[in-house]
C-alpha cells in the first residue's frame, strides 16, 4: 500500500533504528489495532480480589471479570486514538511501523468510529457495574486523552501518567467489587507501576536512542536518570510489599503472617518470588529488553516461574 511505503521513505531523514521483520498476522486490522497482546495489563483489575481473598465468590469474580471487559473497551479505545495521531512517529518506530494504522492497513476514519464505539460501550459497562468504576474508567480515559494529546512530549510527567494508567487498572478491581484498598496495596502499585514504566523508557532509550525520532520525551532524559528512577520505584515497591506482608491484616481479621495452608507464613514467604520476579525484570531492563511490559511478562520463562510461585503462596495463605 502507499502508504506502507512512505514508512522508509519518511525515515531516512531521521537516524537509523535497528529494523525487524514484517510480522505474520493471523488477526484481522481491526482487531490488531486495538492491542488485543496488551490486553494482559488489565488482568490487574484481578489484583484488589486476589490479594483480599476474595477473588472466588461469585459476587466478586463476576464484576471483576466485567470490569476486565470494560477496561479493555477504554484502552482499545486510547490505543486507537494515539495510533491514529501518532501515525508519522510510528512510522519511524522498527515495530510500530508494522501497526495497521501506520502500514495503511485501517483507514483513519474507521480507527476513529472504532473508537467512539469502544468508549461508550465501556463506559456504560462500568457505570452499571459500579459508580465508582465508571468513575475510574472516566479518570483513565481523560488522563490518557491528555497524555495522548500534549502530556507524552512532558518528561517526568509522562512517566507519572503511563504509571497511572497500571495504578488505576489495581483501583478498578477494588472499585467494581468494593473492596476497600490499603495503602500499601496502592504503593505497591503506584511504585511497581513506575518502575516498569521507568524500565520501558530506559530500554527505549538504550535501544533506540533519543534522537531515533520515535518519542520526543526521551530528548530529555539520560540512562543514569531513568536508571535512578527505576531503582528507587523498585526499591519503595519492595519495602512497601514487605510491609504488607509481614503486617497486613486478613479478611478475617487474624495476622497475615499467621495460618494458611500448613500454618507456614505464606504472605512472609511470598516476598521471596515476588523479589526474585522483580530482578528478573530488572535484568531484562538492564539489557534493554523491556520495551513493552506485556511483551516480557508472555516470553520470559523465569519471571513467569516466579509469578506462579507467588501465586501460590498468596492461594495458600487464604486456603
């Protein structure tokens, strides 16, 4: 198509990026460009359940899973929205050129419907599962609408904003099934968030480099600063999380330490896969591998072993 060809064209002005091979798509335009792979963020609507105890009644599991629906309506609305404006950028990207929007693939004025769609059946979808998820999914929306907009090209804000956008997928799943949220389940949210969103940044930065063309913001960060930023955010989200687990309290009232499967401390010993699972990540970052969150959680084999070995131990301490 014409316009897959002004992808290098456009290029050439701009300083080599590593290239990648053409993908083999088995899903139609449509349903590409709205991100289906990046879906796997908004099972953190599952985490406010999850670590409650609660996750198998049906009261919970079941507006949970819709608030899951609807989330994934709003961002597949954000991300057609921000292809669509981001079409030259994207061009100039070795992987999101191959995006239906930026390949010629889906015409803009269909991206743009698909979009009004989306929104609006997510938005109904939450406001009749819960005020108060309507009200986190209208947040999400009009922040990301902002950072789509102009707050991207805003360095350190724009951190804070694509961290939000994790912290706010935690709230919703408290938010759907009432689950009240405490402060260390937020931190661990807001500064885990941070630091995968600091480790995205400084893998682009490594691998691309600042002025490959791709994100106007990475002009004003250096490797040693997004270096700091994702230490500290893992170092807070580590004291934070311990914090929770040694003296949280259960549903029931009794010690989190306390009880569970065999009577072991499985809150106290979760803390040892989940820090594990934090290195792994943190190694991947290191390399500069972690462009894409979503992409390291599916292929890395280690960090998927020690998500698993941590869900185990928070199943036991409830069970």
């Amino acid at each position: 198509m014409s316009t897959n060809a002004e992808g290098p064209a456009s290029a050439s002005s701009a300083p080599s990026v590593p290239a990648e091979a053409p993908p083999n798509h088995r899903l139609p335009a449509w349903l590409r460009a709205m991100r289906p792979r990046q879906w796997v963020k908004n099972v953190l609507v599952f985490a406010a359940p999850l670590t409650a105890g609660r996750i198998l009644e049906p009261a919970v599991l079941i507006p949970a899973v819709l608030a899951f629906v609807a989330f994934c309506l709003i961002s597949a609305t954000i991300y057609l929205l921000n292809d669509a404006k981001d079409v030259a950028e994207d061009r100039l990207h070795p992987r999101k050129r191959y995006r239906p929007i930026a390949a010629g693939e889906l015409k803009l004025p269909v991206a743009y419907a698909m979009a009004v769609v989306c929104c609006a059946a997510g938005l109904v979808l939450g406001f009749w599962v819960a005020r108060d998820l309507g009200t986190v999914l209208s947040v999400y929306l009009i922040l990301q609408l902002l950072y789509t907009q102009f707050l991207k090209h805003q360095p350190i804000i724009d951190l804070a904003m694509v961290a939000s956008g994790f912290l706010l997928r935690m709230m919703a799943g408290g938010a759907a099934t009432h689950i009240p949220l405490s402060a260390w389940f937020l931190l661990v949210a807001a500064f885990g968030s941070l630091f995968m969103v600091a480790g995205k940044r400084y893998s682009e930065l490594v691998v691309l480099g600042a002025d490959a063309g791709t994100r106007k913001s990475l002009k004003a960060y250096t490797v040693s600063y997004l270096r700091f930023a994702w230490h500290l955010s893992a170092a807070i989200t580590v004291m934070s999380y311990c914090l929770w687990a040694i003296g949280g309290p259960l549903p029931q009232g009794q010690p989190i330490g306390s009880g569970g499967l065999w009577g072991l401390p499985w809150a106290t010993l979760s803390i040892i896969p989940f820090v594990l699972g934090l290195l792994q990540y943190a190694l991947e970052v290191d390399r500069g591998d972690a462009g894409e969150p979503e992409d390291v959680v599916l292929n890395h084999r280690p960090l998927q072993i020690s998500g698993l070995l941590w869900l185990l131990c928070i199943v036991a301490m409830f069970f």
